[in-house]
C-alpha cells in the first residue's frame, strides 16, 4: 500500500461532511468553468424571467390606461403604489417584481368589472331617456344628468311644464336639456365690455 492509497483510506474513514467539504472543494478547483458556466446560466434566467415580468407590466399598465382614457371622466385609474415606494430608487427582485405584476393586474380586472357596470347604468339611462321623451306627463319634475348618459359631466334633462303655471294646471309638459355647467360658488358673471360698473 503506498502513501496515495493510504491518504485516500484515511479520507474515507473520515467524517462525512470533512468527505462532503473535501469532494466540494475538489469539484470547484477541478471544474471551476462549471460551476461559472451554472452561475452564468442562472443569470441568464434571472434576467429572462425580469424582462418576462416587466413585458407583463408594462402590458397591463397599457391597458388601464386604454381603459381609463376610454371611458375617462366617468371611471379614474385606481392609485397602485409599487412595490418598494418611499425607500427610494431600487432594483426590483423577482417577488417585488411579481407583486408589481399582480397588484396591476387586480387593477385591471377591477376597472373592466367598473366599465361593465356604467356600460349597464348607461344603457338604464338612455332608457330612462326615452321613456321621459316619449310621456313627458308620466315623468313630472323628473331630471336625469347627461354624466349618466356617458355624454358629458354638465347639463341636464328634466320635464318641465311648458308656460311655467299654466302649462303645469293645463298638463303641458315638455322635456327640456338646461346645459352648461354651473358657475363655481362667490364667482360673478362676466360682463359685456359696454355694461357699467
């Protein structure tokens, strides 16, 4: 038996993790490009998997704003605050960017369930419209805002009598658009350039 034999008997006979540390350390000094070549492919994911999430994000922050400005004033983005906000600039982890991803996306889901609810109240309205335009007389006083109609955020229908009094005892009613939008409180009305001071 020489020395090598010997050395490697007394390796074996050795403590299992003293064999586990040897055979690790060995693994790395003999097949160093290996282990780069792992590491190098685990970056390699890492980023994939980055750029995968920020394609998914940017995705989904396209289509709340196409939501929002299609339907805007009548539905707002919900605020989302991203993940890591208040610690200042930082690189995002894959969880953090995950959370990002997930948060938009309830975001989303959240504002098409709100689009789907004011196209219905929309459509109740446009009835409603109709039904007011069609029997004035059923609809006394009634008032119905255009923001409900989708047409705007000023203005309203409403059934007046026509003749102020005696449309009213004489059962004339008329279905009547008051626009514009009311003048913002302790505002004064601008004067022509010949009225007096």
């Amino acid at each position: 038996m020489n020395n090598f034999e010997q050395s490697v008997i007394e390796r074996d006979d050795s403590a299992p993790g003293l064999m586990t540390a040897w055979g690790a350390e060995r693994l790395v000094s003999l097949s160093g490009k290996h282990v780069a070549i792992d590491a190098d492919a685990e970056q390699v994911a890492e980023r994939a998997a980055r750029a995968s999430l920020r394609t998914q994000i940017a995705r989904l922050e396209q289509q709340r704003s196409a939501i929002v400005g299609d339907h805007f004033p009548h539905i707002c983005a919900p605020v989302v605050i991203p993940a890591g906000a208040g610690y200042g600039p930082a690189l995002l982890d894959l969880g953090e960017l995950e959370r990002s991803r997930d948060r938009l996306a309830a975001a989303v889901q959240e504002l098409r369930a709100r689009v789907v609810e004011r196209v219905e109240h929309e459509r109740q309205a446009h009835e409603q419209l109709q039904r007011m335009r069609l029997e004035p007389g059923r609809y006394k006083f009634a008032r119905l805002p255009v923001r409900d109609l989708g047409q705007g955020v000023c203005g309203v229908w409403e059934v007046r009598p026509r003749l102020g009094l005696i449309g009213m005892l004489a059962g004339w009613w008329e279905l009547k658009l008051s626009s514009g939008c009311p003048l913002p409180r302790g505002s004064r009305s601008t004067r022509g350039p010949g009225s007096r001071r």
